[in-house]
C-alpha cells in the first residue's frame, strides 16, 4: 500500500515539474532600450501591421490597373447537341409547289462543337494611362499612412518608457526615505526606553512609516499597470516579463532642444501624407479629364467549329473549320448626361478640402511647435527648480534629525522636515516626467522624434 502511495506522490511530483518547466518555456523575458521596444510595436502592433498590410492591398490594386494595359486573353470552348435540330419553312414555290405554301426543313447536325481563343488589347484609354502613372504615388501615400501610423504609436510608447522609468526613481526615493524613518523609529524607541522620549513620538513617526509604505505600495501597483499597457502597446503577451533598460539622465532631456525658431513643415509625417494626397486628387481631375477623349482597343479570334450527327469529334480524320478575324474598336464618347463633368468638379472640389487641409495643418504645427517650446522650458526650468528644492530638504531633514540625535531638536521639527523632504521628492519625479513629456512633445512637433 505505501509502495503504491509512494509511486503516486512520484508521479504527481513529475507532472508538476513538467508543468513548470512547460510555462517557464513559454514565459519570456524581454530586455528593451526605448528603441527595442518601438522596433517590437513595428512588428507586433496591430495597428502597424495592418498599415503595412495596406501596402501590400495597395500593390495588388496597382497589379490589377497594370493588367488593364496588358493584353486580355481568354478561351472558351462549347458543344452542342440537338434534342430536336432546328427546322425552317421554305416557301413551296422554290420547288414547284403552290405559292402560299411552305416545306418544313432541318439544317444542321446533331452535334456541334466550337473551340476559340480570343485577344483583348487596349492601345489606348486615358483613365488607364493615369492609373498607370498614379501607381508610385498610391504606394508612398499608404507607405507614408503606415508611418504616421507608428509615429503616434511611438510618441506613446516613449511616454509611457519614461514615466515607468521615472518610477523607478520614485521607487527608490521611496526605499530611502523608508530606510530613514525605520532608522528614526529604532532610535525614537530607544530613546522612549531611556526616558528621553515619549511614546508620542515614536506613534507619530510609525504613522509616517506607514504612509509612505502605504505610498509605495500604490506606486508598485501603478508601475504595474504602467507595464501592462505597455506591453499591450507594443504588442506583448501580458505572460512574457519586461525588463526597461534605459535609465533619466537630466543632460539627455536637455539634448536635442535649440532655440533656434526654424523648422519645416515637410519634416512632419502628417504633412507628407497630406501632399502625397494633393497629388492622388490631380491624378484623379486628369484620370476624369482624359475620359473624354476616345479609347481604342484591338481585338482578335481564332476559332475552329465541328458539325457531327454522331459524336466523333476526336476521331482521325474528322473536319474542323477555322474562322478568325481581327479588329480595332473606337469608342468615342458623345454625351453622358453631364457625369463626367459632375465628376471632374466633385475631384476639384477634393483637391480644394486637400488643400484646405494642408494650410490648417501649417496653422497647427506652428502653434504645436510654439507650444512645444514654452513647456519644455518651463518644464527644465521647474525640473532644476525642484531639484534644488528637494536637495535643500533632504540638507534641511539631516541637519534636524542631527539636532534631534543630539536632543536639542524635537519630534515635531524632525517630522516636518521628513514630510516637507517626501513633498519635495515628489515634485521633484513629478517635474522630471513633465520634463521627459515636453522634450517628446516637442521632438514630435518639429517632426524629428
């Protein structure tokens, strides 16, 4: 019975390593700069991957406008067999008989059979002619959509890297300032046991611990969420574990910013998408325009056609008789109650709300990039001014907690200075994303993210 058991309790043990090494080979750990990250959302984001698929439904459109210039060439083949051969009525008077009368005569077999091969070739069409010159353009204007496309993707993506980056820092300033009121507690208590403290102090210092432990646990659940969206972002199994390997540097927020007040329009993906736009409205006036001018087309058959009364088509010797021809055909457009110019007029007036477009576009991106401007430096300015502030706390907060060592400075002023040093980290984190928010902001605006 125990060896049963025991043999049971094996196998399970085995199943369970199994297991785990089944979800540790499916779990995958991902280290990324912000520059990994972007790179995986282009191949894993579903947004970008039907951008990119729209390339490829654009290329196949254009293959279909090139087959209308290519020549068209179908076979048909057909057999027929009579139930009942047609008859005709021949007047009486052809063979002698009395006017008026007539003779019931079939012609024709049983079976017949026709095989043919027939040749479509356009030589002229102007909507086609356009079609053809518009291809390139289709392709950089659904190449140009698939980038405006990742760039918001990847102005996202860069804002949320950050801030879970900058989190990182409020997480440590967190451990520290914990490290410090655990240190503080421990000496508030052994100062309690000697009779220098009361028991006052030692509660009000635990509360803080608490709040700050309390604050942490907020932010680690937040961090977490950060990650999740994230990795939802750029397309990641919410399985797989990510890993953020770039770490704020105050001097590369600050590259890559000139005060110099020139920038071009053209460096914005959305203008590039707006003019390749302008340019398939012209295609579309001329394809419309050129509608009235005739098309000419060439046409050919080759044809072989059998009348059997039996069904010996394929046996040797059997006649098969040729018919072919060639042919050209002129289509000249007379009047089509006013459609095409309808047409013509509709296009222009898209070519107008394209261009309408493009001069708001210019009216924003100048307001974008003014505004960039002024928050990013008003971002850097509140960056440095809070940094200094929370230096000059944490230097406030150690020379108080020295007095209180010394027992010449009391709970009350060691706590206010703890409190107004967590005030000002805070702000601090707080103007450092703001920081890292405005440069991505106005790296965008200026095209050059």
């Amino acid at each position: 019975m125990k060896k049963k058991q025991s043999t049971r309790i094996a196998s399970l043990l085995c199943m369970l390593l199994v297991t785990l090494s089944v979800t540790a080979q499916q779990r995958t750990t991902h280290e990324f700069t912000i520059q990994q990250a972007v790179e995986y959302a282009h191949a894993h984001n579903v947004q970008v991957k039907n951008a990119l698929l729209a390339i490829e439904s654009q290329k196949q459109t254009n293959r279909e406008i090139t087959a209308q210039a290519l020549p068209n060439i179908t076979g048909s083949a057909n057999l027929t067999k009579y139930i009942d051969i047609p008859t005709s009525l021949i007047p009486g008077e052809v063979f002698g008989q009395p006017a008026g009368t007539y003779i019931p005569v079939q012609f024709g077999t049983k079976y017949n059979s026709t095989a043919s091969v027939q040749l479509q070739q356009t030589l002229f069409d102007g909507q086609v002619f356009v079609g053809l010159q518009a291809r390139k353009t289709s392709i950089d204007f659904q190449t140009k959509n698939a980038e405006v496309t990742e760039e918001a993707i990847k102005t996202n993506i860069y804002k949320i890297y950050y801030q879970l980056v900058v989190s990182k820092t409020q997480i440590d300033l967190l451990d520290a300032n914990i490290a410090r009121l655990e240190k503080l507690e421990h000496d508030a208590t052994e100062l309690f046991k000697n009779g220098f403290a009361e028991k006052l102090d030692i509660d009000k210092v635990s509360v803080q611990l608490a709040n700050l432990r309390t604050e942490k646990l907020k932010a680690q659940n937040s961090i977490s969420i950060g990650y999740l969206g994230l990795k939802t972002l750029i397309g990641m199994p919410v399985k797989d574990s990510l890993v953020l390997v770039d770490k704020i540097d105050e001097q590369q927020i600050r590259e890559d910013f000139s005060n110099d007040t020139a920038y071009n329009y053209a460096d914005r993906k959305e203008f590039q998408l707006l003019s390749l736009n302008k340019k398939l409205n012209e295609f579309n006036i001329k394809r419309y325009q050129l509608s009235y001018i005739p098309t000419l087309s060439l046409t050919g058959n080759y044809a072989k056609n059998a009348q059997r009364n039996t069904f010996d088509f394929f046996a040797k010797g059997g006649q098969w008789f040729t018919t072919s021809f060639i042919g050209l055909n002129l289509s000249v457009p007379i009047f089509d109650g006013f459609a095409r110019n309808a047409r013509i007029k509709r296009s222009r007036i898209e070519l107008k709300q394209t261009e309408n477009q493009i001069d708001n576009l210019k009216l924003s991106i100048d307001n974008d990039v003014e505004a960039a401007k002024i928050s990013f430096k008003s971002a850097m300015a509140t960056m440095d001014f809070q940094k200094k502030n929370m230096q000059l706390a944490e230097t406030v907060y150690n020379q108080t907690k020295k007095k209180f060592e010394a027992g010449t400075g009391s709970n009350t002023e060691i706590t206010a200075a703890q409190t107004d040093l967590v005030t000002a980290q805070t702000n601090y984190i707080n103007s450092l994303y703001s920081a890292i928010i405005a440069k991505v902001d106005y790296l965008k605006a200026t095209g050059k993210l």
